[in-house]
C-alpha cells in the first residue's frame, strides 16, 4: 500500500536528515533537493515523495537546533537568525532550554502550518489564473522585496540586473550548444555557490593564507541537562501561555506567506516578538522558540501554497529546495486535497519520530559524535560529486561547466555581499522578465 510506502520512507527520510542537521553550516537545498530529486528520477509514487519531503523538511528543521542551541553554530542556513539568541542562551547556561524551546516550536510550527497553508492555498486557488499570467512581474517584485530584506539591501536589488543577464545569456548559450535550456545546472550552481566559491578562495594565494590554520577548530559542548524526559514530550509543554499564543500565531501567519524568504520571515517576526518581551530569559527563549516555529511554518506554506494553488514554483522553497517536485514532477496534477492532508501528516509524524525525541534528549551525546566523526569538508565534497551528477545528467560536461559558473558568481555574491542564495532563486525566475522589459525600454529609447 501506498501508506504504508509513505510510513516507511518518512521514517528513512527522518533518520537522514535527522543526522544532517545536526552538522552545523549545511544548507536545506543543497541536501534535500538533490537526494529528493533522485527518489524522482527512480520513479517513486508522488504521494510518497510528497511524504518523504515533509519528513526530511520537517527533520531537518528540528535537529538543526542541536549544534545552534548547543555551540552558537548555525545547523542550517534557517538556523542563521537563531544563533544570536542561542548564543545569549549558551552565557546564560541554558542552551538545554534553548534547544528545547525550538526543537517544541518546530514540532508547533509544522502541525499549525500544514492544515492552514492547505486552507490558504484553496482561497488563492480561483486567483491562479491572474497570478500565473503576470508570474513574470511578481517574481521581480517578490526578488527586490527580499533582495532589500538580505544585508545588502539596495546593493542586492541592483545585483538582480545583472545576474538575470547572466543567467539568460547561459541559457541563450546552452539552447545554442545543448539545444535545450537549462534548469538543474543553473539551480545546483546556486545551490552550491557559497562552497564552490570557498573552495575557489583556496586557489588565491592572499585568500588560501588568510584562511590558513595551524590546528583545528575548538567547539565547547554545555554540560547535559540531568532532568528526566518522557519518550515524547508535549511541545506544547514547553512553552507558557501567552508564549504559546505568540508561536501558534506566529506560525498561522507565516504559513499564509509564499513568496518571501523564510530567513527573512523568521528574522522579522523573531524580533516582533523579542521586542515585546522585556526578561531577558523569557525574551531569548520565546524567540527562539517562535524562530523556529515560524521556519517550518514558512517552509510548509511555501511548498504547499504554490503546489495547491498555481502548479507552480513562485516562492523561494518551491525554487530550491522542492524545485524537483514542480519541476521533474509536478505534485500538483497528482495529489488531491485529501493526500495533502493524509500524507503531510504522515511525513510530519513519522518524520520526527527520531529527530523530535533526539533534539530533547540526546542532544549533547549526537552533537559530540557529529563534531567528532563527520568531516564537514567530506559532507561539502559528496554533495559536490552529487551535483556534478546530476549537471551531467542533464547536459554533460555542459552542464557542470554551467553550474560552476553560476556556483563562482552566485557563492561571490552570496559570501562577500550577503546577497544569499534566496535572492538568486527568486531572480532565477524572474530574469526572463527582467531581460525582455530592460531590452523593450532599451529599444525605445534608441
């Protein structure tokens, strides 16, 4: 049965992305849409994709919590706006509670946000029409809305122009050389940009010296907290009364959203609500737990909005991290809105089913074994030799040369200008309506 297909994978994906999240520095599109892309290609069912992906999504999301609570380093890149507030948490000798407080708002923000996102995308959905004949305008307008919420704000909206010239120049190249236009090979060079362009650094001399260490990084782990846990623990338990209020609201108004960043999102309703709490231990902790709640919030409306409304990718995770399930697959013309209900669910709770109690209770023990056994430069070197697979599948030897292009301009930007690999999905789809309306005005203007 396809359930019982769906259980089974959620729980593999579960598993998998439990362990990578818990090493710090690794990037959600990066893991999970290549490996997503091979389950694609094998030809699975797509309610069990649909499965699988929540469940990685939705473990990912908790056990990145781990390395941010424990060390002050980041286990994604949605973890990023959290490590300011965890590394508060660590002075104050309470990175347990931190962890715990985001590993329960995850677990809130994803069973709030996946019944509402379904609810909101069938609103939209009479709407799709309109939205999909101007997709070109709001994909520009959503790009310079989170271009201007990156830390590089009018720089990043300038930097739009000419990397859509950039990317519609590659694809002009690759009709001529391949005959086709390109979509993996330019998303994977996004993807890995910020790797591809520290690896680049090493081949300059000043850059190789600059970086250079004589030994290894030291990470200080907080001592394990001795207090007794059930297999299982109430998220909701965790949290106080009006600090609930805040992560279940919080996460209900991030699942409505659908074309802005979900760094963006957790950033600023994470510092709406710090800016209501005056204690110092109730204002980290709530925060974090509304952080972390408003990250798998987010990420579900903005898979399931585009998929349910449109079938189409017009949000920046439907861009990167579930491009292969509008792209190589479509969900939309495959699931009904029962199966999002049935199988979001099951992904959600089959999906934690390790990560969750994990996160509560075996924080300190993975994180040590993590930072001990796992290099991050042979995590960095697999999901190279993955991509440069999946770049030649699609086009050969031009298509890894087209990523890597893509991979030293976009990890450039994304590095030295803080214009993140969320900006670059979104002009991605909007440099066709960039280029054409900049060479229309061009032309009139002659």
């Amino acid at each position: 049965m396809l359930i019982i297909q769906a259980i089974i994978v959620s729980i593999i994906g579960g598993i998998i992305f439990s362990i990578i999240g818990i090493i710090p520095g690794t990037d959600e599109t990066a893991t999970m849409a290549p490996i997503t892309l091979i389950l694609v290609l094998m030809g699975f069912e797509p309610v069990v994709i649909f499965a699988w992906f929540i469940a990685i999504l939705v473990a990912m999301q908790i056990t990145h919590t781990i390395p941010t609570a424990m060390a002050a380093l980041p286990g994604s890149t949605m973890a990023v706006p959290m490590v300011e507030n965890s590394n508060i948490g660590k002075k104050l000798g309470i990175p347990h509670i931190s962890m715990r407080k985001m590993s329960a708002g995850s677990m809130i923000g994803s069973l709030i946000g996946l019944p509402i996102a379904i609810l909101f995308a069938q609103i939209l959905a009479p709407l799709s029409d309109i939205i999909t004949q101007y997709s070109g305008l709001i994909f520009t307008i959503a790009a310079c809305v989170i271009a201007f919420m990156s830390q590089a704000k009018i720089g990043a909206v300038v930097a739009l122009v000419p990397f859509a010239f950039l990317i519609q120049g590659l694809q002009r190249i690759s009709t001529e050389a391949v005959g086709k236009t390109l979509f993996t090979s330019i998303f994977m060079g996004i993807t890995i940009g910020p790797m591809i362009a520290e690896i680049f650094n090493i081949m300059i001399p000043a850059k190789r010296a600059e970086n250079r260490r004589e030994k290894p990084t030291e990470i200080w782990l907080a001592p394990d907290s001795k207090e007794k846990m059930p297999f299982f623990p109430n998220p909701f338990k965790f949290f106080g009364k009006s600090s609930i209020g805040y992560v279940a609201g919080c996460s209900a108004i991030s699942a409505c959203t659908f074309t802005f960043s979900p760094v963006g999102m957790t950033v600023m309703l994470g510092e709406l609500v710090a800016s209501r709490k005056k204690e110092l231990f109730d204002r980290v902790t709530t925060t974090l737990g509304v952080q972390d709640a408003v990250s798998n919030a987010t990420y579900l409306g903005e898979l399931l909005i585009p998929m349910i409304a449109f079938g189409l990718p017009l949000s920046p995770v439907a861009l990167g991290p579930a491009s292969p399930l509008f792209n190589q697959i479509n969900l939309h013309d495959y699931l009904t809105m029962s199966d999002y209900f049935i199988y979001g669910f099951i992904g959600i709770i089959f999906g934690c089913m390790f990560a969750y109690p994990m996160a509560i209770k075996k924080a300190r023990k993975w994180s040590e074994k993590m930072f001990r056994s796992i290099s991050h430069e042979a995590l960095i070197g697999a999901f190279m030799g993955l991509v440069c697979m999946l770049a030649f599948h699609e086009a050969g030897l031009f298509g890894i040369i087209t990523a890597l292009v893509i991979g030293v301009f976009g990890g450039f930007l994304n590095n030295h200008y803080g214009i993140h690999t969320g900006v670059q999905f979104m002009a991605y789809y909007a440099s066709g309506w960039i280029v054409t309306t900049l060479i229309s005005v061009c032309a009139l203007a002659i």
